[in-house]
C-alpha cells in the first residue's frame, strides 16, 4: 500500500488496520518457496492476515473480513496491485473464493466550483462535472499518488465505509492477473512474444490495471 503514514492517519483505529509496504514485493513468479518466507514484504503479509506458513485454501486464521489492495491510480501502483493479486492468488486463492480481497478506489481529481468541492474518479466522471461550469470559475487537483492526499482527504474518499468506492476482486480477476504476469515476467521467451505481437498496435493499457 501507498502512502502508508497518512493512510495510518486517516483510518479509524477501532476496526481498521494499515500494513504498508516499501515498493514493489517480491516477484512470485520466479521465486521458490524459500525465497517467499524470507523475503520480509512477503513474510509480513502472510504474519499480518493470519494466513500461517503453508497458504493453501485454509484460511480459517483469517484476521480481517476485507483485505483492501490500495495503490497510487498509476503504472507503478498497477504493477505493485498485480504483484499482491499474484501471490495471493497463488499462495491462498480461497480468499478470492469467499470474496475477501477488495481494490480501493481512490479519486483521480479534486474539483473545486465556488465552495462547492467534488472528487472525480476517472476523466469521465470530471468532464461530467464541468458540463455547464463557466470556465475561470473552478480549481482542478490532479491526485498523482495517494501520497499527495491529506489524511481527512484520504478518509473521506477512500476509506470511509460510507463513501468509499470498493471493488470486490473474483478468482477470475486474480486468475487472469495471475496468467498475464506470468506471461510478462515469467522465464519462457516466446509466450511473452506471442503476447506482444498479438497486441501490438491495439493494446489498451487500461487492460493491464487489473
């Protein structure tokens, strides 16, 4: 998770818990069992969830009823989402089974009409909101990371159960997460060629922000 410090800031204490992690976490994919307990993103994790040390589909030492994925809306933090979905999926999908895994869905913009503020989630959603706004009358805050959110900011969008945007993850979206970074990073050359040349030319980046 991003902006660790002002997301612990934000939350409420009483039934919500923050584990920040420093960049990107290991990648499973090329990684053996040994190198996943020692690796201390990894192995904080699976101590933090209550997961034990085997994984696997017993997840009965689950500590929290929604495990929320939440990263910068960029390149970066679509990598780092992929990399969780990956070694979740792998080490226990039974949590995509019983629907416990979550994205958080942070605003992308902070429109500001009068004393009026609005948080836009996509670029639809802002040109929605400037339909019949005279121009000079409003303020545009493009959030580049989470980071650059204030923590009442933070609470208000993002985590507040009453306002927040949550998008519940299936086995299938962890499934095709999964499939495609092992196609991308994965050590068999010509899966990945295949890919890129199938793609070449039409692919939509928005379909690698699993």
């Amino acid at each position: 998770m991003g902006a660790g410090g002002s997301a612990k800031q934000a939350r409420d204490r009483r039934f919500q818990a923050i584990l920040p992690l420093r960049g990107k976490i290991l990648n499973v994919e090329r990684a053996d069992d040994a190198a996943l307990y020692k690796n201390n993103e990894i192995s904080s994790l699976i101590v933090a969830l209550g997961l034990g040390v085997q994984g696997g589909q017993d997840i009965s030492g689950l500590r929290y009823g929604r495990v929320i994925l939440l990263t910068d809306a960029d390149v970066d933090g679509a990598h780092i989402r992929t990399l969780l979905l990956t070694f979740l999926f792998r080490f226990a999908r039974e949590l995509f089974v019983q629907g416990h895994v979550f994205v958080g869905m942070p605003p992308l913009y902070r429109l500001d009409v009068g004393k009026q503020s609005h948080y836009c989630y996509n670029d639809v959603e802002l040109q929605q909101r400037l339909q019949g706004v005279s121009p000079g009358s409003f303020h545009i805050q493009r959030f580049k990371g989470l980071g650059e959110m204030m923590p009442e900011q933070l609470w208000s969008t993002t985590l507040d159960p009453s306002t927040r945007v949550l998008r519940r993850l299936t086995l299938g979206d962890a499934a095709q997460a999964a499939q495609l970074f092992s196609v991308l990073m994965g050590s068999q050359v010509a899966p990945r060629r295949q890919l890129i040349q199938e793609h070449a030319g039409r692919l939509d980046l928005d379909d690698l922000d699993i």
